[in-house]
C-alpha cells in the first residue's frame, strides 16, 4: 500500500532560557488540522512525549550477531587447519602447502578486493543510523485534535507494538487556534532529543503549524513529499490493534509499585527457556497475582484487587516491551490493564491526570502468534447493511466524538447495531475507540481509503482458511491440554473431500508439529508453514473458546 505524505517544512523545536516551541508539521495532502495552545503540565507531557518516542523505535525481533568477519576469518584459516588435519603422510603435506600458497593468496586478493566494499557498507549504516534514522522508521504519527482531547498515535518497526498518547485540554492554557481533524506530522528523532530539554520554569507551546495550509501554487515546489510503500502486514497489524480495542476484556488497574516490581523482574533475569509468559492470576475481592514463567515466581500486588465477578487465569507474552512504562512510573497515578485472553492482544492504560498513555501489545513481539492463524479480530461482525453504516458513520462525523449508547438513541437504532457498524469502519481506520473514555471517535488512520481485502490476510492459505470455518466445513475431534501445550484433531472438507489433521500447540502457543492429508503439506511439511486446513483447524478452535 503506497502512502504519501507532504509537508511544507520539517517539524521543529527551539529552547531559550524562558520558551520552548514546539512546531509539528501537518501533512498537507489531508484536510486542514492544526492547534497552538501552551502546555501546563510540562514535566509529565515530556515524560510521555518521550515514552511514545520509544514506541516508535522499539523493535524487539531477534536480531542474529554479525557473524560476517568470523566467517571471513575462518575462509582465511581453513586451509591451514586441514593441512594441520593432515600432517600425518608428508605426500600429503607437500600438496596441501602447494594448495594453501595458492589458497592464501586468493584469499588474501579476494580480502584486498572486497575490503573498501564491507567497510563501505558498515560506515554507511553506522553513519544512517546516527545522522538519518528516519530511514529506518516507515510511518510518521498520526496526531487528531477533538472538541475534548488531542491525541498522538505511533506503530512500533517490529509492528508489534501501539502507542497513543492522549492530552485532554486542562493539559493546555492560552490555546489560541485549533481546527478538529487527524493529520500525519513530520517526525525525526532529533526532536525527541529536543524534547529533553523542556523544563517546568519554561514556557512550553505545543504547535500542530496551520501556516502549512496557506497554499500557494507558485510554492508547490517548496513542500516536502514523502512516497512510501508501506508492507500489507504493517497495515494489517496496525488495523489489528485498531479492531481489538472494541472487544470485551478483562480490566483490572495496578499501580505504578506494581508495574515497577514487574520490570524489575524483568530486567534481574533472563529466560533462557520457554514459556516465556506472564500469567495473571485473578480471583474477585483478591489481590492480582502475576506469575512470571519459566521460573514461576510469584507477583502479589497487595495494594490492586481484583474487581472483577469472576476467577480468571490469563496469560500474556512479549512481556519485555513494558518496559517502554518504565519513565512513565514516577509521573503516573496508576495503570488500568485490558486483557482480552491468553496470547491475545493486551491495553495497558497509563493514567497521569490530564494526561493518558496507552499501550497496546499484540499477541507476541514478533506478531508470531497472528502470523499462524491470528486473523480473527479483523473478521467482520454482525451485518449491516451499507445505508445504516454509512448514517452511523456520518453522524459520528459532525461530533468527530460519542458513545455509542448516544449515537443509538439519536439514531433511534439499537446499539448492537450501531457498535456493529462503527467495527467496520474502525476496521477501515476510520473510526478508533476510545477504552479510557468508552466513546468512538473519528480518525483516518491514512490520508488515503484502505481496501480491507488487500490487507487481511498474511498469504493465500490463510483467506481459505478463513473461508472454512465460515462456511462450518470444520469439524473437532478432539482437543486434549496438558502441561506440555495442546493437542488438536479434527476435519476439513475441501472440494467434497475430508480431510484428517492434527496439530500440536505447545505452551508459548507455537504451532510445533502438525499433520494433514493434503498435497501442500505432503510436498512441504511445516517448511512453508502450516496449510490452510490446519489454520482453520486452529482459528476454529480459538473463535470458540474466545466465543
């Protein structure tokens, strides 16, 4: 999916000894967004300011070691090991050192050849990463101004991750110009080092630039057009997050000692086996228990209990990227958690008076767990038809915010209906709903429409999947959990043909073995990945126990 974005300036920051000024600018290619006003809450606006920066660079893939010069090392030895290997008949000895001298000379050409390029290469990356890091990030923010609240969103690079960083306007005096709408801003890293230098003695305004929107035709050549092709699975993640805000979850609220007793956890150890969870353990009118695997040491928060009318035990992965909370801990007053099941996608709401910060988390840091099978939460709801959801949406439009229980009674609809019609257009990123606030909001995700059907699925095994258990053509078993993960079997028919699978699931939730009567896995085994009849067979199995 192309996106292009154009901006009439690069975003700035400049400090004196009494005035900090903070000028974002607006993509121009959407419709005129902008906002000036002078922020009160300084020390904590630069804390979460921060934590969306880290958001936005956090990537926690694997990352293989360079092993580059080792290899190239050992290309140069390994003629002198095996004549070492070989000493023991001289005939064999005299050849070899015949060989290794021209050996040694070729490598040591071919390492004088190719020399200037890998140091070439290790410098241009070096010097990428430090003076244009830009060029590695992909998505600009989104930032949306409301009748109520302006709002910063970011997607993480590992696509794993979502920051949403939420200013009511109690954050804000003297604001002088506004104009509601969401906009993309032009972001570098260097403005985070900037936001450093934001102090409470210094008067801070915050400045979405609505100079940008008094085009002229002669200055055209004067803006700055970025054109970039942004990965369906990026699109896809991001919707992902989008779509899962409107499920049920189960909420409880810690405080910051809590969240601060679980990176620390974090940081004193290092697994070095699965699983690799972090397991809630609740039960109403108690405190919250985290039990942190593999070691299964236990976490009592005594100051959080659990409101909640019924015991529940839910496991979470990826647990290391809380750590973008740690500089949000001394400026919070406590952190409302969402979770929606074991290895689904998790909310974590940091609350800091007039200002809020959620992160969101995806079922895994490496979105593992989507990628093999996760497609659910960007399947549609109840039907509605097109002419109710387009009344919905439009009167959503004139507020550009309302609950959905108001939006019904002003519609005179019933609310399942309207809850079913703004799922469709949060699926589209037009739409975003608002946890903290229990409304919906109105916000274009891209200055362009996104075609859903492009982006929902990861390959083609996975739209037949889907097709599957729509159509009810699978069939379980046998579904058997113990302490080593989960055991599946069952049929799919496919072309009036049933087909036998059976899959095993182990306890971080990885598909580890599996097996099936047709020719995609007889050719390939799990290679490739699962086939789409054991994708249905596991979508099947997870929509009925989240049902």
């Amino acid at each position: 999916m192309e996106v292009a974005y154009r901006y009439a300036k690069t975003s700035q920051i400049g400090s004196t000894s009494k005035q900090t000024d903070m000028s974002f600018a607006p993509d121009l290619s959407r419709s005129p967004t902008f906002f000036v006003g002078e922020v009160k809450d300084k020390r904590r606006f630069r804390e979460a300011i921060s934590c969306l920066h880290d958001v936005v660079i956090s990537d926690m893939r694997f990352q293989p070691k360079n092993r580059e010069e080792y290899e190239r090392w050992l290309a140069d030895e390994e003629p002198r090991l095996l004549a070492e290997f070989a000493n023991q008949s001289e005939k064999v000895n005299a050849e070899l050192a015949a060989v290794n001298a021209e050996l040694n000379a070729m490598s040591k050409e071919a390492h004088t050849v190719m020399a200037p390029y890998y140091h070439a290469q290790q410098q241009y990356f070096k010097y990428l990463y430090k003076h244009d890091i830009d060029a590695w990030y992909v998505l600009d923010p989104v930032i949306t101004i409301h009748p109520d609240q302006v709002f910063f969103e970011c997607f993480s690079e590992d696509e794993s991750s979502y920051g949403k960083l939420t200013c009511h306007y109690d954050v804000f005096e003297h604001i002088s110009d506004k104009a509601y709408g969401t906009t993309n801003i032009d972001y570098s890293t260097g403005l985070y080092h900037e936001f450093q230098k934001i102090r409470d003695y210094r008067t801070t305004r915050l400045k979405i630039d609505p100079e940008g929107f008094n085009i002229q035709t002669s200055g055209a050549a004067a803006y700055d057009e970025k054109k970039i092709d942004l990965p369906d699975s990026w699109v896809r993640g991001f919707l992902q997050v989008s779509s899962a805000m409107t499920l049920p979850m189960v909420t409880l609220r810690l405080q910051p000692m809590d969240i601060h007793n679980l990176c620390a956890q974090l940081k004193r150890r290092k697994e070095r086996v699965g699983p690799r969870a972090m397991r809630f353990e609740l039960e109403p009118g108690r405190p919250v228990r985290v039990v942190m695997e593999p070691w299964n040491e236990v976490l009592q928060f005594d100051r959080s209990i659990y409101q909640g009318d019924t015991a529940r035990t839910i496991r979470v992965w990826g647990r290391r990227r809380l750590l973008i909370l740690e500089r949000l801990l001394p400026v919070a007053n406590h952190f409302d958690v969402h979770l929606m099941g074991d290895g689904l996608p998790s909310f974590y709401i940091a609350n800091m008076g007039h200002l809020s910060f959620t992160l969101g988390l995806s079922g895994w840091s490496a979105n593992d767990w989507s990628k093999a099978g996760d497609f659910d939460l960007l399947a549609p709801r109840e039907p509605v038809d097109q002419s109710t959801a387009q009344t919905v949406y439009n009167a959503l439009s004139a507020q550009h915010v309302e609950s959905a229980q108001r939006l019904a009674t002003r519609l005179h609809l019933d609310i399942s209906t309207v809850k079913s019609a703004l799922a469709q257009y949060s699926q589209l990123g037009l739409v975003l709903y608002d946890m903290e606030s229990d409304v919906y909001r109105l916000r274009q995700l891209y200055n362009t429409l996104i075609d859903l059907e492009t982006v929902r699925f990861n390959n083609e095994r996975e739209k037949k999947a889907a097709r599957f258990v729509q159509a009810n053509l699978v069939t379980v078993s046998h579904c058997e959990t113990n302490e080593n993960g989960t055991a599946l079997s069952g049929s799919v028919l496919d072309n009036a043909r049933a087909h036998q699978v059976s899959l095993t699931i182990d306890k971080d939730q990885r598909l580890t073995q599996g097996q099936c009567e047709c020719h995609f896995w007889h050719q390939n085994k799990l290679r490739l990945g699962p086939c789409e009849h054991m994708l249905s067979l596991r979508l099947h199995v997870a929509e009925a126990a989240f049902k």
